[in-house]
C-alpha cells in the first residue's frame, strides 16, 4: 500500500486534494479537474469499519470517453492510498464493482456468513420494496438490472480474491459480498436500481 499524506486541509478543497492525489498515487495520469473536461468524483462506498471511503474519480475529453480510476481516503490516518487490489482493478479494462477494503481485521469467516447473511436478507426486502412501488413498465427493468448486479457482484468477488493468498480467499469473498451488498442497500431507486 502507498499511502500519501494529505497537504492541505480537506474542508472546500476536498475534490481538488482528491484529483492530485489521484495522479500522485498513479490512480489515474491526468488530473482532469484542472484540465477543463469532464472530471467527476464520486463516493462509491466505506468499508465494513468505516475505516476506508472508495473513491471513483472519472475524467476525459468527453463524456463518452472517460477514463476512471479508484482509490482510498483512510479515514484514520487522514491519507489517501492504492492499495494492490486497486493498482489491479485500475489497470483492468473490464467493469467490476469493487469494494472498500476494511483497515481493521476482518471478522472470522462464520461472522461474515453471518453479517452476509443478515444483508442478504435485508436487500430482498429492499429489493421487494422497490418493486412494489415501481409502475408496472418499470419492473422487467428493474428485474434485469438487478440480475446484472448479481452478476457483477460475483465477477468482482472473483476478480478481488484474486489479489489474496489462498487462505484468505473465502474471508475475502464473504467480505467483498458484504461490502457491495451493504452498498446496494442504500442505493437510492432513482441511481441504480434501473438499467
């Protein structure tokens, strides 16, 4: 992990600290926010013990084109950081959700289960919510994003786990599944919950 200490105090300035340390930290190799094209920065989820915030910076020439890179503000340390699943994940061509690592240790396997379990349940109710409410040209979309989701969520997991030693891969997995699941509770019916 590179962390980088933050130079300047984060109030107003936040978005500008975040794009310079987004290049320092090699997340992305220009600073689109400086450049006067497309740059967008975005909170993407915190980890398990709120010790980590993803951050998703996109920029380019267009909209059409940007390119997107990730990376971490440690809330304990007051850093920004790249860690090797993030320098992996930004060099990847391919869409995958990605999850906040969590800086504390992570719990034992069958807490995770459990934990996991609880969000499982939690987004299915979620989920029914959003389908009870929806207008009924709505739903077949609704049902498909949903189905993506599941897919991204597995082809994350996959691609995450990849970065771990064999002895911490199911850990690993029951934590990314509950990081991007926590986060797809709280997402909003109007964000993402369509196609």
């Amino acid at each position: 992990m590179t962390p980088l200490k933050i130079d300047k105090p984060i109030n107003g300035e936040f978005n500008d600290v975040v794009w310079e340390n987004c290049v320092k930290l090699g997340a992305l190799k220009k600073d689109f926010s400086t450049a006067g094209v497309y740059a967008m920065t975005s909170f993407v989820a915190w980890s398990l013990d709120s010790g980590r915030l993803l951050i998703r910076l996109c920029g380019g020439e267009e909209k059409r084109s940007m390119r997107c890179g990730l990376l971490y503000f440690n809330t304990r340390t007051k850093k920004f950081e790249l860690t090797d699943y993030l320098r992996k994940l930004n060099k990847t061509k391919s869409e995958f959700l990605a999850c906040a690592e969590p800086v504390d240790p992570l719990p034992s396997e069958a807490d995770l289960k459990t934990i996991f379990e609880g969000l499982d349940r939690q987004l299915n109710k979620r989920y029914s919510e959003i389908v009870q409410k929806a207008d009924q040209d709505q739903i077949s979309n609704l049902r498909e994003a949903q189905r993506n989701w599941i897919k991204h969520r597995d082809e994350g997991a996959k691609f995450y786990v990849s970065v771990f030693p064999a002895a911490e891969k199911e850990q690993r997995r029951l934590q990314f599944l509950c990081d991007v699941t926590a986060a797809r509770i709280e997402t909003q019916p109007d964000e993402a919950w369509e196609l």
